[in-house]
C-alpha cells in the first residue's frame, strides 16, 4: 500500500471521528435539561421525629354537660338504626345484641340469656362494672376502642349531640329513670340528681 493510500485512509478516519464528535455536541446543545433557577414548586414534608409524641386525642366532652341539653325525642328518632340490633321495651328480646331496657346503671355483660364476647366479660370485670352515664358515652363514641374484643359492629356516633340525645332516650327505658349526673362533678364523685318528686339529699356536714 503506497502513501496516498494511506493518507487517504487516515484522512477519511479523522474525518468521521470529526463528524460522530461534531454531532455528540450538537445533541447535547439541543437536548439539555437546565435546572430551573427557581423550582415551581418546594414541597417540605416534616418527619415526626423518632421516638416523639403522639398527636394527643381529642377529648370527649363529658356527659353530664352533654346531657344539659339533650333531646330525647331526637335520640328516639337516631335509636330506630339500633333496633335492628337491640330492642328497647321492657321484657324484650335479645337479637344480635341485648335488650336495652332499663340499661343506664346495669351492670355490664349480666344481662340474662345474652351470650357477651370474651372482651364484653373480660371489660365487666366480673359483673363490677356498670353501664354508667360515662361509660354509655364513650363505649357509643367507639365501641370497639373503648371495649377491645367486643363483638359490636358499629362504628360508633362521633356527635357530641347524637350521642347524648341517644343516652337521653335510653334513660326513659325505665320504671324508674336514673338520676341525671351533676355537671361539673367527675363521673365517679357526681352528686345524684333526686328523682323527681323525692325530696333532695341533706348537705354534708363541714369538716371539721
């Protein structure tokens, strides 16, 4: 092979190196992705921090001021979504879940002929624990929160009102009404509301 050959060859190489080199350039001229000087949008979002406290919940009102002002026709209205469930007239019968007569004040899972879950039992504590005016709003709130292993399906009433007009109702499934508690007072030291008609309770001495 003479050198013209050669020359030619060699001229020919350095001529399509030129020409792929030339066009990487001109492809990354033509799509380059500049980063904007100013994002369109900053999303931040905060991680809780390990180990850090847990948003507080809400506190449920007490039932006593609740009950203030509470309907019970209005509560009668929301308990027909409950009969499906529960009955409500003296001597009734248990469907799905117990009779609600004369409920306020009874003592929880005793209810005869009733078949209560391992939680219902377990939350009785062997028959000590009542269905006080207290314990009706929290376990209505959430049932399932407020009794673990409880075999009710219902998501519970997140109403201040509803729940208060139902207590309301379910009180005058009684011979004999329960007396309302005193707001203000804690649930375990409220004075008694007398029934009506009965002569109100004598204050307490000073202390001495």
């Amino acid at each position: 092979m003479d050198s013209n050959e050669v020359n030619k060859l060699l001229a020919g190489f350095l001529g399509t190196v030129f020409i792929v080199f030339s066009v990487g350039i001109v492809s990354d001229a033509l799509f380059a992705s500049p980063a904007p000087e100013k994002p369109g949008f900053a999303i931040e979002a905060t991680e809780p921090a390990e180990g850090g406290p847990a948003a507080p919940a809400a506190a449920v009102k007490p039932i006593a001021e609740l009950l203030t002002t509470a309907n019970a026709e209005a509560g009668a209205a929301i308990f027909k979504k409950c009969q499906a469930c529960h009955s409500g007239e003296k001597g009734g019968p248990n469907k799905v879940g117990p009779d609600l007569w004369d409920i306020v004040d009874r003592p929880v899972a005793e209810h005869e002929g009733f078949a209560y879950s391992a939680g219902m039992k377990e939350f009785s504590k062997g028959g000590s624990e009542k269905w006080t005016y207290d314990n009706l709003n929290h376990f209505i709130t959430s049932p399932k929160k407020f009794v673990k292993g409880t075999a009710m399906g219902f998501a519970g009433l997140p109403k201040d009102e509803d729940r208060a007009n139902v207590i309301a109702y379910l009180r005058t499934l009684s011979d004999n009404p329960k007396p309302l508690p005193a707001p203000g007072a804690s649930a375990e030291n409220a004075p008694a509301k007398p029934a009506e008609g009965a002569a109100p309770a004598a204050p307490a001495p000073p202390a001495k």
